[in-house]
C-alpha cells in the first residue's frame, strides 16, 4: 500500500502538504456541489463534504498521536449527524446543525488534546473559554495563510518543475486560443460549430459567479486550516479539581428555601390541573396555558441546575438536605411542564417545536435525575460535562430518527381521536420525507374526513375544493424530488421517488 504513504507523512512539511491539499479538495468540492442550494437539497453531497472536514480532523488528531478509540464518545454522536443527511429531508434539523456541528467540534476536538488519563472538570470558566474558542479561528487566519505559505515555498525542486509547467501551459493556450483554434474554425464549418458550443462553455469560467466559487473555495480552506489550529489545543481554562471554595450556608439556604416555598405554591395551585387532566376548549386560551408556561418552567429548571451546582457539596448538611428537597420539586416542576405538553400534542397534534420541546423535557429529566443519583450517591458531580454529552447524544439520535415520519403519523392517529382538534393540513410544513403517507391518507380519504371536521364552514365546499391545498403540495414535493440532481438526493427521496415510478 505504499500509494497511502502520503497519508503517513514522515515530517511537519508532509503533513502540512496533506493539510492544505485536504482542505483545498473539500473547499472545491463545497462549492461544485452546495453552492446556493437550500436545506431542503443537502443530502448525499453534504454528507460526503462534512465527512471530509471531519476526517481532516480526526486524522490532523490521530496524527498528534491521540486515540480515536477513546474519543470515540463524541466522534460517535458526530458521525451519526453526517450520516443523517445521507438519510432524511428534515431542512429545520440541518439548519440548527449549521451552528450544532462546528460548536460540539470546538468543544470536543479541544478536549481530546489532553494528555491521556488527565481529569479536566467543566467549569464557568471552562464555558466562556469555549465560547472564546469557538471564534478562535479569527485570529488564527494569518497563521493559516503561512501554512499555505510554507506548503508553496517547501516543494523544493517541484517548484522549478512546477514554474515550467505553468509557463508552459500559458503559452499554449495563448497559442491555441489565439492562433490554432481561429485557423481551424475557419477552415472547416462542422470544427468551427463544435468549437463555438466549446468555447460558449470555457466562458463561463470568466462570469462573476465562476469568481465567487473560486474566492469562496479559497476562503473556505483558509477557514478550515484556521479551525484544525484555533481549536486543536488542550483547554487553557484552569480545571477546579482542587478543593472547592465553600458557599456561605446561610446564603445559599436562604436562597434555595423562599425559591422552594414559591415552587410549592405553584405545584400546589397546579395540582388541579394535574388531576383534571385536560385543556380548555378554547385555542386562545389553550395557547396561553401551554405556551406561556412551557418554556418558562424548562428555564426555571436551567436555573434549578446553577442553583443545585452552586450549592453542591459546598454547604452545611442541613442544606445539603434542603437541595434534595428543592431537587425533587425542581423534577415536580418540570412534571408540570411535561403534562402541559403532553395535553397540548394529544390536542393539538406534534410539529417541530412541539416534537423538539418534548425532547427538551426528557433532556431535564435526564440532567436531573444525574442531580439526584449524585445526591444519593453522594458523588462529585460534573454536571455541565454530563449535560454536554447528554445533549450532543440525543440531538445525534434525533438526527437519525425519522423525525417527520413520526409527526406525520403520530397526528394521523391522533386526529382519530374523540374530541381532537389536530388539523393535518397544518403539516404542509413538512418536507418530502412524508410524501409517501401524506399521499396514501389522501387516496383512503383520511384527508378529506380530517378537512371536513377542521375547516370552517367546510359543507358549503366541494371536496376538490377541500382537497385542493393537500393535491397543490403532494404536486409540488413531486417537482421538488424529480428536479434534485442524485448527488442532492438521500434515502428518503430514493423511497419516494421508487413509489412516484411504481404509480
């Protein structure tokens, strides 16, 4: 195999030779395949170009002589987020993954530069040195250019070579385009129409759209050769390993016990509704209880974590007994917030925000059901580390998890139910992934029944004319499949597009 020997290179000139022309080819390769194009058109050739820059990464790391093997606790998660683009449409998930990605690599790809077998504690102030390494790759530009720099002045007697080669080719372009090709055309009709179609397209290299790509696929590489620097280096936030400094006990019981004596309050003004288990009938007002609580009761709970890490092991046993019982009613809060959701999808059917939302519980639910195993344990707890990690692994499996399909039917099922009021049509925000039910619901009819008894006034129309807005979109995700090119395409589409040619 000594083809791969380039990929093994024996010095820091070698390697930076790999870097530059491995940044180089994916930065070309972004801008021939996803230049311009929507979430919606990111399957196959955005798995291929992030698989790229991920690859540069782990093998820049494995090169600096870390194991991948013991990495392979994010590494894991991030190779599910490139697979799923290769699997599902889901354009809200591959937008969030725009600032998801490069986030969880700065972290994680900085963490991995530790010396093996060192223990590093999430801190405050480890977060705000992430936030700083995150945009690192600013400052780190002009040192990219240098390596780029070097790369070109260290090819030694391929320089010479590489002048002549470049001379060379000049000249006989000058020569042909100018000379040669002007004679020949002239000469005979049928060159002259071929070279005309040639040459209509060898223009196109000179529209302000050609220079963009080059400029942008230049810039790009710069980037990405600033991030493998700004971000592969072991954290510089001190670790707190070190015995904490102690919190004021007074201070913090105070503290801890009026926010729990408000929180009784409210749980105890909610049990009703927790017993009564249902919603009002009006939408208005229905939106009002749900909306305006949910995401306020998942804050408070974020607030519950600093407050429980604050106080943690740092207090007097009397308020360390106080935490266990302002834990459990921070998870009786977050109960409150989960039956608020649940009534509302059973209701109202899922959508994105509500399928992520209900994702977001189980994330509280997990950080603090980590809260009260440390409390029983009485184990040291690094709640900022499990938490990252707990969040990086459910958004990777969310990734993969066919997101819209469920939606679609878990509001197929429910708008079967006594007394909902989920309204299909409201899912034409869905993408492509679900022409295949949507198109089966409306051929048995479960659209038209759903139309009927969620549209006002629905007797005094047609069902052509109730159908017409379901028919406008299954007709456009037609389109939108047939005109993507097969590099845009994942196995979502293959499915659809197989079913579009088996009707």
């Amino acid at each position: 195999m000594k083809f791969l020997n380039f990929l093994r290179p024996s010095d820091a000139v070698q390697e930076n030779r790999v870097i530059a022309g491995w940044s180089v080819a994916s930065a070309v390769f972004f801008v021939t395949a996803l230049w311009g194009l929507d979430p919606g058109r990111l399957g196959l050739n955005a798995a291929i170009y992030l698989l790229a820059v991920f690859g540069l990464f782990l093998w820049t790391l494995r090169r600096r002589g870390r194991s991948l093997a013991a990495n392979a606790y994010w590494i894991a998660p991030g190779l599910l987020l490139v697979a799923s683009y290769t699997l599902y449409t889901n354009p809200f998930l591959k937008t969030i993954n725009n600032l998801v990605l490069p986030a969880a690599l700065a972290v994680f790809y900085g963490l991995a530069h530790l010396p093996p077998g060192q223990p590093y504690r999430w801190s405050g102030s480890f977060i705000i040195a992430s936030v700083k390494r995150f945009f690192s790759p600013l400052a780190k530009i002009n040192e990219a250019g240098r390596l780029f720099e070097n790369v070109r002045r260290g090819s030694g007697t391929g320089k010479g070579i590489m002048r002549s080669v470049v001379i060379g080719s000049v000249i006989m372009l000058v020569v042909v385009f100018a000379v040669v090709l002007p004679l020949l055309m002239a000469a005979d009709a049928a060159f002259a129409s071929l070279m005309e179609s040639f040459l209509a397209r060898f223009s196109d290299l000179f529209e302000p759209v050609t220079v963009a790509k080059i400029i942008c696929a230049a810039l790009l590489s710069l980037i990405t050769v600033a991030a493998l620097i700004g971000w592969g280096r072991a954290p510089s936030a001190p670790s707190d390993d070190a015995a904490e400094k102690p919190t004021d006990s007074i201070i913090a019981g105070i503290v801890l016990g009026g926010i729990l004596l408000a929180y009784l309050l409210f749980l105890g003004l909610q049990a009703k509704k927790l017993l009564v288990g249902q919603l009002p009938f009006s939408f208005a007002e229905t939106v009002y209880t749900v909306k305006s609580g949910f995401w306020q009761l998942i804050a408070l709970s974020a607030l519950n974590v600093a407050l429980f890490v604050i106080a943690y092991r740092r207090t007097i046993p009397a308020v360390q007994r106080l935490l266990g019982v302002f834990t459990a009613a921070s998870l009786l809060l977050l109960a409150s917030a989960a039956q608020r959701m649940a009534l509302y999808v059973t209701y109202y059917g899922f959508s994105y925000e509500k399928f992520y939302a209900c994702l977001a519980v189980l994330f509280c639910a997990g950080v603090f059901g980590y809260l009260t195993w440390c409390l029983v344990r009485r184990e040291r707890a690094d709640v900022l580390r499990f938490a990252s990690l707990l969040f990086v692994w459910m958004y990777a499996v969310a990734a993969v998890f066919p997101t819209e399909q469920f939606i679609w039917r878990a509001n197929v099922a429910l708008a079967g139910l006594p007394g909902s009021h989920v309204r299909l049509y409201e899912l034409t925000m869905l993408s492509t992934d679900v022409l295949g039910p949507v198109q089966e619901s409306f051929d048995d009819g479960t659209l038209l029944t759903n139309g009927r008894a969620t549209i006002q006034n629905s007797a005094g129309r047609s069902d052509e004319q109730i159908m017409d807005g379901w028919r406008g979109w299954i007709e456009g995700s037609r389109e939108e499949l047939t005109q993507k090119s097969w590099h845009q395409m994942n196995l979502s589409d293959v499915f659809s597009l197989m079913d579009i040619v088996g009707r």
